[in-house]
C-alpha cells in the first residue's frame, strides 16, 4: 500500500526532489543554508498548499537558482 500525503499534487513530491537532486549534485554545500535556501523553500510551500503549481514551479527554480549562485560563491572565496 502506497503512502500518500494528503492534499498532496503529484508534481509537488516529484519536482521538489529533482530540485534537491541538482543542488545535491551541483552545489550540496549550500544544502543546509537555511538564509540562502529558506525563503525559497518557504515559498515553493506556500505555493503547494494553495495548490498554484505556476508559483511552485517557479520557487523551485529559484532555490536552485539560488543555491548555485551561493556555491559559486563559496568556491570563489575558497580559491
């Protein structure tokens, strides 16, 4: 038997974990940065529970946006 969140779309389990996926592939030093990646999160979130996949979608991009800017960052001071 298959678990289900409730008021849950499809494309909200699925694109969240391609998001996280790509940082974790690209940038996985930016994962836990809550100040960088937080408010993104928080409105990917907010734009699931209204279930406003437009807004979801483009939270998304801007976490990955977001953590890849702040990796080039990191690796910029590093060098």
């Amino acid at each position: 038997m298959a678990c289900k969140a409730v008021g849950v779309a499809p494309w909200d389990t699925e694109w969240a974990a391609a998001a996280l996926r790509y940082l974790g592939r690209n940038a996985p030093e930016v994962l836990e940065n809550t100040s960088v990646l937080g408010p993104h999160e928080e409105a990917a979130h907010q734009g699931a529970k209204r279930g406003d996949e437009v807004a979801y979608m483009e939270a998304l991009r801007a976490y990955c946006r977001a953590g890849r800017n702040e990796a080039l960052r990191i690796r910029r001071g590093a060098a």
